[in-house]
C-alpha cells in the first residue's frame, strides 16, 4: 500500500464517523412515555440539538478543506488537516455524551428524583422574578440537574467555556449530584442553583470588586485577598440561606462537619472559605434576617465541636478579625445594593421572612404526619431537613413523599417526541 492510498483509506474512515453524533432526542437517549415527565423540556432538548448541529458544520467545512486537492498536499500537511477535523469530532463527542448522559437518566430510576431538583432549581429562579420580574432579560432556560460521581454538588453555570468540552461553551446549567445526594433535604443544592443566580443576574464582577473595596478599607490586602478569593461562595451560601431560611444554614453546616483537621486548616488559593469561618458567616446571615436564636444555636454547636485552643491551621491575621470582618462581609454581599440588581440589594430580590419560616415548620409537621407541604418546592427542602430532623419519619419514606410532590408525581403531559 502507498502512502496515499493509506492516507485516502484515513479519511474515508474518518468520513464514516461525521454524522453518528448529530442530535438527540428522546427516543434516541432511549425515553419511554412513562418518562417523559421526568425529562428536561423540549427547548432543552433544541437547544442541544443546535449546538450539535453548529459542530457538526464546522466538522463538514473541515472535511471538505480535507478532500480539496488532498492528493496535491504533502503527506504531512494531510495528517495535519486530518487532525483538526478529529480535534472538531473530539468536540462533537464530548459535547453528545454530556448532553446524552444527562438525558438519557431520567429514564432511570433516579428520573424521578432529577425532575424534583429540576424544579426546585426552576422555583429558586421564580423567587426572583416574583419579586424583581424584570431582572432577567429574556425567558431563560432552567437548570437541568444529573447525576455523577464526586464528594459533593457541583454546577457548571450557563454559557461558560469548558475544559471538558474542549472550551466548548455550556447552553444552560448544568447542577451536579453525586448520586448518593438524591435526597430532597440537601441544602446544599439551593447553593449550587445561587451560583447560577449570581451569574445571570450579572453581579458576578460586581460583587467581588466590591468585596475587595470593603475588606481592602478595613484590613489591607492580605485579607481582601482572600476574601475576593471566597467572595462566589460566600454569595451562594447567603443566597441560599434567603432561598431556604435557617434550615438551609444548619443543612450546609451538617455538609461542612469534618474532623478539626479538615475543618481548621486554610488552603491557600482555595475558592471555598475555611470550613470554621464558613459557618459564622451563616450564623451572621441568620442574625442579619432576624433568626438570632438559629444563629446562637447554630455557633454553640459548632464552637462544641471545634476549639480553637486546641489547634489550627488558619492563619492568625485571618482568625482574629473574623470576627470584625464577617459581619463587613455579610453586610456587603447581602444588603449592599447592586447596580446590576438596579440598585437593590441580594436580601431585597430574594425575601424571606418570619412568615416564610413558620409556613415551613407547618410544611415539616405535615410531610412527618405523611402529608402534602403546601410550600413553594425550595421551602420544601428545608421543610423535608426539619421532618429528618424530627426522627418522626424515616429518611426512605420521607424522601419518596417529597420527590413524588416535588417531581410532578407523573402529572406532567407526556409527548412522545422532544425534538424534530
């Protein structure tokens, strides 16, 4: 065999693999009608549909530059024009396999459970437009939740490039679950939904610098650092604890419990504020909104579990003006208006309140007795960490209650096609 002859038999294989990544649907993921109520909608299911196709034309147009005079072209430069139409095919394929992943488990048994986050993360937006109804632009496509392995939730935000995807960007959020998390009681997911909030509502930048500005006025650099650093998780933890109440702040207090080793060590550089510290900003938030007594109790449980005096790994300019700084930070993050929020601040376009509260310890006294939480679905997780809580009901029957409420209980209408 020649050394063409061995490059056309190259490009006539890579010919065979252009169209098998071209589109997904619900047949095709391989949905039955009994689980088309627990499927994302059937933009989400257009919209991946036209990213795919937009890579399937930029995998043609290189194709066909390929097969332009091929046998004219040196050797070499052959091989090269081969490999951008692979690095094109790279490309598609992780993008059909996140998209035919995601979809394709909600005709598993955790579809269920995935359409309850859905629209958990759906109700999280709906708080926002209730009350700010023009803060976002346009109708935005809601998170879609999955799961996967990993230690904790994660999210990948709307139209953000990943490394995954070969820089691919993302056509709307994305919200990981490690799959032992499922359980509708994880306060932990209203912060990963906040993370998403916070980037569509464009305060992402606006936020930090004026973190920075705050903290650089009171402390120096140093700290403004570090506190610019955090300033995203911060903002998701507070956001949280206004979409779920105090039970959101005690759910991700319950997440962040570790051995004093983990909890009181400093990483520097990290994106996540120190376990120990993390947990006073919550209690500051709790006191900020009016729940002094979640917020005593919170600490007293907390400062039972770890002393200070008994060691840490946390630098000691950190440690001692935290308790000058958290309250500063708290301020800036939650109660400080922001011009992309048109000049109001985090606690005035996400409200929650006594009444707020007392509804959802009704909500938990109902879903321990069996029964339906007349809540919207973010007040139902907190509702569902109460009723565990309680020990009055066990956790397998508690979740199912919830999840049938929360994911539509099948009531949706089936269609039987989602794309064209």
């Amino acid at each position: 065999m020649s050394v063409r002859r061995f490059l056309q038999a190259k490009i006539t294989g890579l010919s065979a693999r252009l169209s098998r990544l071209a589109r997904v649907d619900n047949a095709f993921v391989g949905l039955r009608p009994q689980d088309m109520p627990y499927a994302p909608s059937a933009e989400h299911f257009r919209v991946a549909n036209a990213r795919l196709a937009a890579v399937e034309q930029r995998i043609r147009q290189r194709f066909e530059d390929l097969q332009t005079d091929v046998n004219q072209r040196a050797p070499q430069r052959v091989l090269v024009d081969i490999a951008l139409v692979e690095r094109e095919l790279d490309r598609a394929r992780r993008l059909f396999g996140m998209f035919y992943e995601v979809f394709a488990q909600r005709g598993t048994a955790f579809g269920p459970s995935l359409a309850a986050h859905d629209n958990i993360a759906a109700d999280c937006y709906r708080a926002i437009r209730q009350t700010a109804p023009r803060l976002f632009d346009a109708p935005l496509l809601k998170p879609v939740s999955y799961m996967e392995h990993g230690y904790s939730p994660a999210t990948m935000r709307r139209d953000v490039s990943l490394s995954r995807l070969l820089g691919e960007a993302n056509p709307f959020p994305l919200i990981r679950i490690p799959w032992d998390r499922d359980q509708p009681w994880q306060s932990v997911f209203l912060h990963e939904v906040a993370h998403n909030l916070q980037a569509d509502a464009g305060i992402w930048q606006e936020n930090r610098q004026a973190v920075l500005r705050r903290v650089m006025g009171r402390s120096g650099p140093m700290l403004a650092s570090v506190y610019g650093r955090w300033h995203k998780e911060i903002f998701a933890d507070l956001a949280a604890i206004l979409l779920g109440g105090p039970a959101a702040a005690w759910g991700m207090a319950d997440f962040l419990a570790h051995p004093q080793p983990r909890t009181m060590t400093f990483r520097p550089g990290g994106a996540h504020p120190t376990a120990y510290l993390r947990v006073y900003l919550l209690a500051e938030m709790m006191r900020r909104m009016g729940f002094g007594d979640d917020a005593t109790k919170l600490l007293r449980v907390w400062q039972g579990l770890y002393r200070a005096q008994n060691g840490h790994r946390i630098p000691a300019g950190l440690m001692s003006s935290a308790p000058r700084l958290i309250p500063e930070v708290v301020d800036e993050i939650a109660f400080q208006t922001r011009r992309n929020l048109a000049q109001r601040a985090l606690a005035d376009v996400i409200r929650f309140d006594r009444a707020d509260q007392d509804a959802i310890q009704e909500g938990a006294r109902r879903l321990q007795a069996g029964q339906v939480a007349e809540l919207p679905p973010r007040h139902v997780v907190s509702a569902a960490h109460y009723a565990l809580e309680s020990g009055r009901i066990a956790p397998a029957r508690l979740a199912q209650n919830v999840i049938e409420q929360l994911s539509g209980n099948g009531k949706r209408p089936t269609a039987l096609r989602l794309a064209a």
